[in-house]
C-alpha cells in the first residue's frame, strides 16, 4: 500500500508551499476521518505527466463549459462596447450570468475574491471568500449559493453530508489556518478547547444557546471577557467556512452579542524607573529583546523573527517583515539600539535572537518576560505594552503622531491614539496647573478683600 502523507508532508515531497498544493484541485486526494492525505504514487504521478483527472474528492474546477456561457471580464469592455483604459489589465470582475465573481482590493493591500448573486427573494448578496485562493474556487461557491437559493425558492430539501465538531476542526485547521493565516498558534489552543467541550457534535445542531453556554463556562474557567471574544471570533471564522463548504446552512455565532472589552482595556506603560528595574532583573537573553522593543516600538513577532539581514548598521534602520499588515516597513536605530545590536553581531545564527542550544528562533518569551517583572515587582504590564510605551514617550517628548502611525505600521492614526497614554506623573502636573490656578484667584480675592476693608475704615 502507498504511503499516505499529510498536506504539510505532500508539500514538503513536491517542494511546494502548502497552500499552492491546496490550490491544485487537480491532485487525487483523499478524506480520512476529518483529514485530507495523499498518495505518494498520485505525487509521482503528477510530476510526471503534470496533468490528471480531477479528484473525486473534490468538485471539478468550474469553468466556462460548464455552463455554455460566455464569460465576460467585465472591466475589459465598456458600456459602448469599446475598449476602456483597464483593457490592458489583468480582468478581476467575471460575469456568469447568474452571479458575478470579482478580486475585491483592500487598502492594506490584500485581496478577497468576492460573489455577487441574488437569492430566492431577488436580494442582491455580495460576499467576501477569504478561503477561496482562486478565481475558480470562488465561482464553483457562486455555483453552488445559487443552487441552494433555487432550492429554497423551490422548496427542495437535498440531504447534505453530517460532520461532527472535532472531524471539521481537523479540516479547518489543516485545509484553512495552516495555508492562509500567518500566525495560526494561538488559534490552535483555542481550537483544541472547542474540540474537548464540542466533541463528535453535529455542526448544525449547534445553536446560539450552545454558544453561550460553552461562553459561560470558559468565563469560569478564569478566562477574561476579551479572550471569550477572540474564541467567538475564531468560532464565527469556522462556521463561515463550513458554510462555504456546504456542511451547514447557519453561523450561529453570528446572532452571539459580542461582550465589552471596555472595562478590560490595559492601559498600562512602563515608567523611566520600572524600566531600570526590569532591564537589571531580567536575563542577558531578554534584556535586548526589550531594548528593540522600547526602541522600536516592533510586535513581539516581528522581534523574535527579526534576521541580520533585515538589519542595516551602516544605515542605521531595520527593514520591518512579515507584519501584521503585509507591508514592508523601515524602523531608525538611535545611539542606544545600535550599540546592543552591535554587541549581539557574532554571525552564529541568521537571527537576531536565538536558542543557543536549536540555534532557531525562540517560539515564545512569555514566561521569562513574566519572572522578570516578578522580580522587578512589577504588575500588571504586558509585553505588547513596550510598544504603547514607545508610543506614548515620542508624543510626549513632541514627537509628530503621523510619524508615530508610521512607524508603528498602522493603517490609521485612530489606531495610534489608543497606543499613546500619559503617565501619572504627566497628569498630576496637569492637575496641579489647575490647583496653582485656584490659588492664585484665591491670593487675588483676599488681597482685594484687605484693600476694601482699609477703605470702609
């Protein structure tokens, strides 16, 4: 018997990424249990000949033939019928008649393909795909909403397929967060609560109730109103996708209200002595990492990913990768960072940080950045709150908050704003402007008080 591989083992054997083998409908793959695996003789096969059957695991790639339509890119021709300036582009919008599919453009500069169709009551539906990695994946969902709005409209009722909680979760998480999201870790933990409390649970039997309830017992298990929100989020994500791929017709968490996350806003920075006391408690391994971090204002990620050859001394900036927006960004080196940088050069490691015993990045510094604020007494600070503390520090020594937007890498400057806080002692002084005020108007009233009554006498 073959040899059956996993889709990170598959790729790995083609010497492709593995979400250009999920791309490729074309190779036999087969469904065991809740997991996609491969043969190695249909990878074999593939190289060799480069074209196969399409897999019965999956719905053929949807095409122009298959609905002897003529598709027409939309933004090739205009309304007169003649070309239009965006006739030498690539097309982006496709017309199929029944429906529409188009790359939709964000201003962070990613890309969504997107389907455009009515349903059983003639409601214009527009609806982004983020798992969808091509134009024919996108219109084969097109395909199939529009079938399921005619057998609404129609009254057919199609018996669909059962899946159980745990047996998706393995779908979602090999098929969905392992190809297209970037950090997929923390999902994972969450994910692994979800399978022991949903189980063997049919996914279409669970309801908004179901929802709260398992919301209800993560807040006894010490869990924050925030960190209940981040599993609403990754649940609503699932249901999406299991609603794309036809195992349920409802997102239940959907109509689950979202709790506040006012009250539990950190709003916390290190202050000039904390920062002393933290830099001469922690570990010679840390203490540069939180150099780069209140230098930099750089997300843990980027820190601990950070490469030598994103680094330039003789410039004197960091080129910024892999962030949270997908863009590229530049970060300056003052006299403090250049200097730890310099000491930390030895050319052991293409990192920046390492493990000295893997000679690989470090995963993960939570719990030693957590000891050494144990050791310095201080509470209540978290790692990401370096960067608010980088933020806040440029704005109160005058620094312009676009520059600071920049350089922290958002979007927008409502963003920025909720990164920049004063500290007590800015304002106690502020405070202490208005209790000078006071006094002195009080100094004046008697003053005059003293003249009147020299006056009367």
């Amino acid at each position: 018997m073959d040899k059956l591989l996993t889709t990170p083992q598959a790729a790995e054997y083609l010497q492709i990424h593995p979400q250009t083998l999920y791309k490729k409908k074309e190779i036999p793959r087969a469904r065991i249990g809740g997991s996609i695996r491969f043969k190695e003789s249909d990878l074999d096969k593939y190289v060799e000949q480069r074209t196969i059957s399409p897999s019965p695991f999956h719905p053929p790639v949807l095409n122009s033939q298959s609905f002897n339509l003529k598709i027409t890119p939309e933004n090739d021709m205009n309304n007169s019928g003649g070309k239009n300036e965006l006739a030498k582009k690539k097309p982006t919008c496709f017309n199929y008649g029944f429906g529409r599919v188009y790359l939709r453009a964000y201003k962070s500069g990613r890309s969504c393909w997107t389907i455009d169709y009515r349903d059983e009551n003639g409601k214009r539906i527009q609806q982004a795909l983020p798992h969808a990695q091509s134009r024919e994946e996108a219109a084969f969902t097109l395909q199939k909403k529009v079938a399921e709005a005619l057998d609404r409209k129609h009254g057919i009722e199609r018996r669909r397929e059962k899946i159980g909680f745990s047996d998706f979760a393995k779908i979602f998480l090999e098929d969905y967060m392992m190809t297209v999201r970037r950090n997929f870790r923390p999902d994972v933990y969450r994910l692994n609560h979800l399978c022991s409390y949903f189980k063997e649970t049919d996914l279409r039997s669970i309801t908004p109730l179901t929802v709260e309830r398992f919301r209800k017992e993560r807040l006894k298990t010490g869990n924050s109103k925030s960190t209940c929100n981040r599993y609403m989020a990754l649940m609503k994500r699932l249901f999406s996708v299991a609603i794309e791929e036809g195992y349920t017709e409802e997102n239940p968490v959907q109509k689950v209200k979202l709790y506040s996350e006012k009250d539990t806003l950190k709003e916390r920075i290190l202050t000039e002595q904390e920062e002393r006391k933290l830099t001469e408690t922690c570990s010679d391994a840390l203490r540069p990492i939180i150099a780069v971090a209140l230098n930099t204002g750089m997300r843990k990620t980027e820190i601990l990913n950070l490469q030598w050859n994103q680094v330039d001394l003789k410039a004197w900036r960091i080129r910024v990768e892999k962030t949270k927006s997908g863009k590229v960004r530049f970060m300056p080196i003052n006299d403090v960072l250049f200097h730890e940088l310099r000491r930390l050069r030895n050319g052991q490691s293409p990192f920046v940080f390492f493990n000295p015993e893997t000679m690989k990045p470090y995963v993960d510094m939570k719990k030693g950045f957590k000891a050494a604020c144990r050791r310095a007494g201080i509470e209540g600070i978290r790692f990401h709150d370096l960067r608010h503390t980088f933020a806040s520090r440029l704005i109160a020594n005058g620094a312009d908050i676009e520059v600071v937007r920049e350089l922290l890498g958002h979007h927008s400057i409502t963003v920025t704003q909720r990164y920049i806080h004063s500290s007590d002692e800015r304002k106690r002084a502020a405070v202490e402007l208005l209790s000078k005020e006071i006094k002195d108007r009080i100094c004046d009233v008697s003053v005059t008080q003293k003249e009147e009554s020299k006056l009367i006498h």
